[in-house]
C-alpha cells in the first residue's frame, strides 16, 4: 500500500478501480483489509479507497490519544492528498461514527452515505461492553481480546460454520499489530462519541444497514439514525450479527451497490 505523510503522521491507503470516488472506513480494528469481501466488487463501478487508520495496520503509531473527531479530521486531510473534493462513504461501526461526523461538519465533501452497524451514542449497554474490551486490553494484553473478538462480531452460526477460518483469522488480528495505549485510547474516542445533536440536519443520502442480532450495535441505534436523518433508507436483515459485510458479502454487496446507484 502507498503511504502519505499527513495529519500529523503517515497513513497507509489503497485505490483500486476507476470511476466516482466511494472510500470504506473500518470499524475499531481500523484497518484497510478488512473490506477484502468489497472491494473487487466495488471497484468494476467505482474508484475505491481504502485505509489503515492512525494507530492500525501499517499507518503510524505516534498517537495514544483519539477522537472521532479527529479521525474524520484525518479522512479530510487524506481525501485532500488523493484530490478528491467529494466521495461516497461507507462506514462501518466506528467508521459509521468518522461518517456521521464528516456529513454533520463537511456535507460538502460527501455524496452518498451508508452507516453499517453504528451507534448513536454511549449509551449504558455500549459503556459496560466497551469499559469491559478496555479492561481486557490493560489487564490481559491483545490477545485474550483477539480471542473474543470474532464472538462480538459473528452470530454463532456463522462461528460454527467458518471455525477454521476463523482460526486463522485470529493468528493475524489487526489488533494484534497495535500497542495496547492505542487500542485503549481508540476506545475511549468510541466511549465519548455522541452526534444525536446534529442528525437531523444531515442532507447526505443516507442509507443505514444493520443486523436484528447486532451484538455491539443493536438494532434500535440503527432504528433511531434513520428516523432522525432526514429521508434516510433503514435495511435490517435477518441473522448475519455486526460484521454482516463479512458473514453475508454478497447480500451486503448487493444492497450498497443498489442504493449507491439509485
């Protein structure tokens, strides 16, 4: 992956494919790779951006403390090296918060929106799940995390039918590869997100996904951005928990691609 010196740091990104500019933001792992199951798909249509953000993957680790703010500030100033005034954004998770900070803050910069399993705010269950995952990193290190990881992510059907896979996915966490002070600082950027405030003046089409089995996100925070922005599309498919992206490519595949070519 090509590296760019900015935002205070150096960030690993990746372009593939030719046409509108559509940039995927990962969740907390952060880390570009994780839209493997996209981005062939994607890039027959668009010109598509992927990135390891600060902190993740082979960008710098000179940063311990985070917002979402900041990360949205970074998106910005990556999209300005690359020279693309406007994108599509697909975030998912926490980059479903990057997203609905960059279409509160910069509209101008984006053209369609898809949130993917995010959150509204740090409501009591997302504090007790999230404090929990800190502790888990201060007390035992990356990899008792990276064990529980796939069992936050993936419904038990998908576990017992991908076991092996799953094995080896685990052998190379992304959040294996960051110390421990960037994990904790990345969640508590999560822990003090809130953005209920500025939904509603979202003018940004807006498509919002997620599963009725969500373990991180539940299903109501999903229910609650698509009530609040304006004309936004609420899908919520059966099964498929907070990575349905990875459990059900196809299917999310499918719908994105649908609503981005609408």
């Amino acid at each position: 992956m090509p590296k760019l010196a900015l935002a205070g740091g150096e960030i690993h990104y990746e372009i593939t494919g030719e046409g509108e500019p559509l940039v995927f933001v990962s969740g907390l792992n952060g880390v570009a790779r994780y839209w493997t199951p996209q981005v062939p798909a994607f890039a027959k249509r668009y010109k598509v951006i992927t990135y390891d953000q600060r902190g993740t993957g082979g960008s710098d680790q000179l940063q311990k403390e985070f917002s979402v703010d900041q990360m949205a500030r970074e998106l910005v100033a990556l999209l300005d090296a690359l020279k693309i005034e406007r994108a599509h954004l697909v975030g998912l998770s926490t980059g479903g918060a990057i997203g609905q900070t960059l279409a509160i803050e910069q509209p101008q910069r984006l053209d369609k929106l898809v949130l993917c399993s995010t959150w509204t705010h740090c409501d009591p269950w997302f504090r007790r799940l999230f404090e929990a995952r800190r502790e888990m990193y201060r007390q035992c290190g990356p990899d008792l995390h990276a064990m529980f990881h796939p069992l936050f992510l993936y419904p038990a059907d998908y576990v017992n039918s991908h076991d092996a896979e799953i094995t080896e996915e685990q052998k190379n966490a992304p959040t294996k590869s960051s110390s421990v002070d960037v994990s904790i600082g990345r969640i508590n950027a999560l822990l003090a997100f809130d953005r209920r405030a500025g939904l509603a003046g979202i003018k940004a089409p807006t498509l919002v996904m997620t599963c009725d089995n969500d373990y991180i996100t539940p299903s109501y925070h999903a229910e609650y951005i698509a009530r609040t922005i304006p004309r936004a599309k609420l899908v919520i498919p059966k099964g498929g928990g907070h990575s349905y992206s990875r459990t059900n490519p196809e299917e999310f595949n499918r719908i994105v691609l649908d609503f981005l070519a609408a």
